[in-house]
C-alpha cells in the first residue's frame, strides 16, 4: 500500500440460500480460467432460484457500530470497508442512511457465494458526484471503474463506468464475455437505481436504470454463468489505475440498498425495488454528496476560511464574475481525489467574496465528435467566464488527443440563474498560430469583446490576441503588446493565466504568469510566481510603463489570481496558495492547495505599482468577543502579546522612525520554538525576509527554507503596519495595505499556535497590536 489504511467492516443483511444441486459457483480462489463445468452438474430447473428468491447480499448502510461497522437485524456477514480516514462516512440515503465513497480511498470488499450458475441479479441505488479519474489516454486504453464488480480479465461480471460516464454490465458466461452497453451517459449529482439481471433460462442479459429497461442481449439457454474468485467490489473496479502514488480510478458519490441475488429478478419486482425508496430518492442527491465535516474534523492544516473545494484537488480559480451582485467562482478541479487528471470547473459563488457556497461542478470532459473522441476529452483547464443579457460565457482551453483544437479555445453557456446547466458550443479558437497557448482572458470595451490567450510565442512567453463583436467569432491581431513578448519575458516557455485591467488615471495593469524554461516552482532566482506591467492601452496596443516586469508578491507562493469588480466597482483579486508538501503528504490529507483570501487592487501614487490591501469583506469574520488591543511600546528582543489561535486576524503598527535592523512576528510558535515561522523586515537591506526553517517538524514539508526578497520602499513606504491573517496552513500578509504575499506552513503541533512580536539589532517602538480570532458571521 502507498498509504497506510486500516480496515474497517461493514455489516450486511445477507441471507444466503443454499441451494442442492447448484453450480460450483465461486470459481478458483487463483482468480484464473474458470474450472470447465459438467453439464450433468447443471441443477435441475425446478431448483433453479425462483426470481423472488431472497438476497445473497444486501447492504442497507443504515448503522455505524462502534464507528466501524454497518449492522441491521440480522447482523451477519461482516464485510470490510476500505478508508483512508479509519472511518467510513455515512451520509443521508434513498432510506436512512448510505455510504459516501471519495473516488479514491473508500469501497466495500464483500464474501460472496453464488447460488446459481444459470441466474444471477445485481441492483443499487447510486448517486455519484462525478465519472471516475482515469488517466488521460484515447479512448480504448481507459481503465473503467465499477458500481459493483466480481470479476477477472476471463471470469466473472461488473457493473462498470468510465471517465465519460459511459457504462454498462459485463459477465462472462462459458468463459466469453457477454457486454451491454447504455445508451446514454449515467446521470451526475441524482439518486439512480441500476440493476443487471443474467436469466439463462429465458435466454436473455438486461440492463436497468430506474427501473426501466435500456439493454438487452439475447444468451443460450444451455451457458451457464462463469464466475470469478476473489471478493465482491462495491465503488471500485477489479483492475486498478494508479498515477504515481495515487489509485485514481475509485467512484466518488453514495451507495445504498445494494442487493446481489440469486434469481433473476423479473421487470416488477425490479420496479418493486424502485418503488420502495422513490419517494425517499426524489432524484436529487445534493444532501447525500455532501463531504462530512468529519473528515477533515482533526486536521490542523486545513483551513476553515479560505475558498476551497470541499474535498480533493484543486488548482488555479478563474471566471469570477459578478452577475447582479452574486459573485461566481470557477476553479480548476478533480473531484475524485488529491490528484491532477481529467480537469473538471469547479463553481462556488458568494455575495460578499468571503462566506462560499459549493455549486455543482461546471464543466467535465466528453465524448462530442463520436462515442470515442472528444475535443475536450484530456480536460477543462482555464479560462475565463463574462456575463451579457442574461447569459453567461464561459471560455475554456480544451484539450484532446488528435486533430484540431488541440490545444484549443472553447466556449460553453449558461441562462441558469446560478450559472448552472452548462451547454457546450463546440471549440472556436485554435492554437495554430502560436506553438502553445492556454487560458483566455476576455473584456469589453463599447460593442468589441478583447481577448488575450497565454501562449508560447518564439520559444518564450508571449500572448495570443483576439476581437469579436457576438462572443462566437473571433478574428486574430498581430500583437498585443508594442514591445516584442521576448523584450517582456523573464525566460519563461509559456505564460498561463492572464489578466487586463484598467487601473485608474489612465493606466491599465497586465499580469501573467510564466512558468517553464528558466521559471521553476523552487528556483532561488526566478520561482514561479505572477508578475505584471502597469502601462498605456491605446488602440489594441498596450504600452508597458517598464519592460522588466514587478512581481505580484513579494514573497512566492501565490499566483494565477482571477479578477473582478465587487459591487462597489473595486477590482479585487484571489489567486492560488499552492501546497509546498509532498504527494504522500496530500494523499495523506485528501485534499491540495487553497486560495487566498480576497485583495483589493488599486494604483499606487508614483503610477507604476499596482497596490494590494485585504478587502473590507474579511472584517466580518472577526469575532468581536476575541478583540484584544495592546501597546507595547518600546520592543527588544522577543515579546509575547498573548495571541493564540490558528484561525488569526493580527495587525501590529510601528513607528517607522524607530525600528531595529530586523523587526516582526513570529507565526505558528511552539513555547519551546521547536515550531516556528519568522516573517520581519531587514531595514538595512530593504528586504522582506521569510525564515521557514523550523515552520514544520514533518519530513514531508518540500521549503523548509529562507526566503529574502526586495521591498520596494520607495512605492510602498517602510514597512509600519503588518497585517496577518493565519487559517491552519496558509497565511496572507499585508505590509502598509500596499504590498502583500500569501504562503503556506505545515505546523504539526497542536500548541504550535503562539504568535510573538520581535526586534533585532535594536528597539523597535510598537504603537499597537490588534488581534481577532476568525469566525463565521
């Protein structure tokens, strides 16, 4: 195992028939060819299990038993439960309770016993939150997962699903595989009954979704069903796919009232399933897909404050738009865990860029030129979103295998009130101009939508350039930027992420983001990170105030920001917070990266430095009661203002004339310092200094590390006022609400919550200090 698990069990209500005169049923143990069967081992017809025959198997998932276990009436057959979080979620069913799967960790192994060699039904009720991971390959070499599976490559039967929620019934009968196959994809983010039922006798293999038949295949009378050994799957399939350390092909959704029987149960008595729990199942499923708070109950680094995903992976956030003052958030997303495969849009949406709520995921990879190609088919990466007469625009880079597009732009729209139910409109842009692009970005200017694409221009960073007067077609400019992209560039293979926005008194600020080439994630000298040009927008040339660009943070670890004007007209910006821990440490948490907290951006008074200060919003997670205001005055050395919490607001002033050579915080501070982070100001050097050193005790931390970067003075002022806001891992600093810097720490002990003042190489004259504990309003 890459991870350590412990297993868990759960209980069925298993009535096991025995039936004399039945097939061999289970198969090898070995798993390989089936053993060849005697016909005169055939049972006689009249033992054949009748089709109301009781259930082998029936998981009803209603009960946790000293947290470990699912038990019911009959409390027999414990099966075990897969988990990496030692304890298997329950959440709201079709009846009473179900099992929440997390795409990558959870599935039940069961014991079965076969009855019946000529007749066999298999049924659950199912609502999945997305189609399982896979790698991105073509079509035909996908490794699907499965509802329900018993099964080998020669033996054995599965109910199976893949990335593109393709999905239909195996089972092998006198060793042949016998394949269905739905017609339709299986429906997302709803309680779904499916069932299989293999009948020899009356020569058929059907395939149900709520209750309704939508494949049939006709069998022999005389075959007979070719079991597999091994156990009972339910939430994964028999062959797994791993990318690197990661088991990505597990379902991620909710299981409940899983039955396996002997018999071939008849259309009624599969309606008669159906009809049971419809009124419970009412098709929706949003309260059954919802993560538990449970499971992240005990981690101390996740934060409880920042916009996030509720689970799993997540990458840059972009398309935030403002639609009648609700803010829409989409995001870079794999909902099936702490992995980077099959890129789905995620959406979250708030009214005040603070408090989120969770949508239902935007965009997901499909098959649209045929059941097996697709031009988005390897994933949705980003883009942007724009909102015109009631309808929504979302603009995405997709990615495909073969052809056209490839990379491409691509567009999708939405009337919903809440931006959901997205429909595709098919590629619009593609990347033969450039050697690579990604990631539009678009605005308005009078009736000419502007468009500007990240791209790989001569080898370096550079930009892509598109105008249009109806959203569907574009036509291409020769640049954007009057100097050339090589003149601009900092060495970088491409720039991603993109943004253009007018600042005030007649300047506009250009932000992008390079990685590749000389850029890498932990280089001393050029780390990835956003930088920006502030300049002149004159006629679709943009004129750029200085050719070396300035750096968004002053400290690395934030980047890719997505903008908008609140209500107020006030641009505001969130970026990622990427995780500086490792693949085991994030397999380990179940979930990756963050975002920052939202920044209010503005022009500073030289008209060159874009200014960036927390927004008013963030001042509604203060809990009045927690308020302590202090002033320590003359400062040597270490001083303790008694803040505690991992969940911080602190704002410390100083007086600028009178400060030591070093002066600041300590964050994340054990009493005995054996934890500790110190953020200061080295005023000889003009340097913003970030000691990592001894942030985490766990080996897996991947920049325990010395940060120093300039501080530009002269624009921002020596530094007086340092404004922190800590939430378990991340934190987001403010210096004179000008210059900012958002990062990440991994304290692993639970008292590592002190935060202490500091002044080296002197006294420094702390005027006040001023400290709130976060809360939800």
């Amino acid at each position: 195992m890459f991870f350590e698990k412990r297993t868990l069990t759960l209980t069925s209500l298993a009535l096991l028939v025995a039936l004399n005169g039945c097939g061999s049923g289970g198969g090898g143990s070995d798993g390989g060819t089936p053993a060849p069967q005697d016909p005169d081992d055939e049972p006689p017809a009249d033992e054949i299990p009748s089709p109301d025959a009781e259930a082998l198997i029936h998981l009803d998932y209603n009960t946790l038993v000293d947290d470990v276990r699912v038990s019911n009436e009959a409390g027999s057959n414990d099966f075990p439960v897969e988990n990496a979080f030692d304890a298997p979620e329950l959440v709201p069913g079709v009846e009473g309770q179900a099992l929440r799967t997390d795409g990558y960790s959870t599935w039940v192994n069961a014991d079965l016993d076969p009855a019946s060699n000529k007749t066999l039904t298999v049924e659950t009720w199912v609502a999945l939150e997305s189609y399982p991971s896979d790698a991105e390959v073509p079509h035909d070499a996908l490794t699907p997962s499965s509802f329900i599976s018993q099964r080998n490559e020669l033996a054995g039967f599965s109910l199976d699903i893949n990335t593109f929620g393709q999905w239909g019934f195996t089972v092998y009968l006198d060793g042949e595989p016998v394949t269905l196959g739905a017609p339709d994809v299986f429906p997302l983010y709803e309680w779904a009954h499916v069932a299989a039922v293999v009948d020899t006798p009356n020569e058929s293999v059907s395939l149900y979704l709520n209750g309704e038949s939508v494949a049939t295949e006709t069998i022999s009378e005389d075959s007979q069903i070719s079991y597999a050994g091994g156990d009972l799957l339910i939430g994964k399939s028999h062959t797994d796919k791993y990318l690197g350390i990661f088991l990505v092909n597990a379902l991620n959704g909710a299981f409940d009232e899983t039955r396996v029987y002997p018999g071939a149960r008849t259309p009624e008595l599969i309606q008669d399933s159906l009809d049971v729990n419809v009124a419970q199942a009412d098709g929706a499923a949003h309260d059954s897909l919802i993560v538990p708070d449970s499971r992240f109950a005990g981690d101390l680094q996740r934060p409880q404050f920042h916009a996030m995903p509720p689970a799993n992976w997540t990458n840059e956030p972009h398309g935030l738009v403002n639609v009648d003052g609700r803010f829409h958030m989409f995001y870079q997303r794999t909902p099936n865990g702490p992995f980077k495969t099959q890129m789905h849009w995620g959406h979250m949406y708030s009214d005040d860029l603070v408090q989120w709520q969770d949508e239902e995921d935007a965009l997901w990879p499909t098959l649209e030129l045929s059941d097996t190609r697709g031009y988005d088919m390897k994933g949705i990466w980003s883009g942007d979103v724009v909102y015109e007469n009631g309808t929504a625009y979302a603009f995405y880079t997709n990615v495909n295998h073969s052809g056209p597009y490839n990379p491409g732009v691509a567009l999708a729209t939405s009337d919903h009130e809440n931006l959901r139910d997205w429909e595709k409109q098919g590629p619009i842009i593609d990347s033969d101009r450039v050697e690579d692009f990604r990631d539009p970005y678009l605005w308005k200017e009078g009736d000419t939508w502007h468009m500007i694409i990240g791209a790989r221009v001569s080898g370096g960073g550079g930009l892509d350039y598109y105008t249009s007067t109806d959203l569907y077609n574009w036509s291409r400019k020769s640049r954007f930027t009057v100097p050339a992209y090589s003149q601009m560039d900092i060495g970088s293979a491409i720039w991603e992420m993109p943004v253009f926005e007018p600042l005030g008194d007649g300047k506009h600020i250009l932000v992008v983001n390079p990685i590749g080439g000389e850029v890498g994630k932990y280089d001393d000298d050029k780390p990835t990170r956003g930088v920006y040009w502030t300049g002149t927008w004159n006629n679709g040339s943009f004129t750029p105030d200085y050719l070396t660009p300035k750096n968004l943070d002053v400290i690395a670890g934030h980047l890719s920001p997505t903008v908008a004007r609140d209500n107020g007209g006030q641009l505001v910006g969130i970026g990622i917070v990427d995780e500086r821990r490792s693949s085991q440490a994030q397999l380990d948490a179940g979930w990756t990266h963050t975002f920052s907290f939202p920044r209010e951006w503005r022009l500073l008074e030289d008209g060159e430095t874009l200014g960036q200060s927390p927004a008013d919003a963030l001042q509604t997670l203060r809990d009045p009661d927690s308020h302590l205001s202090i002033t320590p005055g003359a400062v040597t050395g270490e001083f303790d203002p008694g803040i505690q919490g991992r969940q911080k607001e602190i704002r410390m002033e100083v007086n600028p004339e009178v400060t030591g050579s070093q002066y600041g915080l300590m964050l994340a501070t054990s009493p005995d310092q054996e934890e500790v982070t110190r953020l200061s100001y080295d005023a000889e050097r003009q340097e913003v200094v970030l000691n990592k050193f001894k942030s985490s005790l766990s080996d897996q931390v991947e920049d325990k590390k010395v940060y120093r970067e300039a501080y530009d003075e002269a624009a921002f002022g020596k530094p007086h006022t340092f404004h922190v806001f800590v939430d378990g891992s991340v934190v987001d600093v403010f210096i004179n609400d000008s210059a900012a810097f958002s990062f990440r720490i991994y304290p692993t002990r639970e008292d590592s919550d002190n935060i202490y003042l500091f002044s080296d190489g002197g006294e420094t004259e702390v005027v006040n200090v001023e400290a709130w504990t976060l809360r939800q309003p």
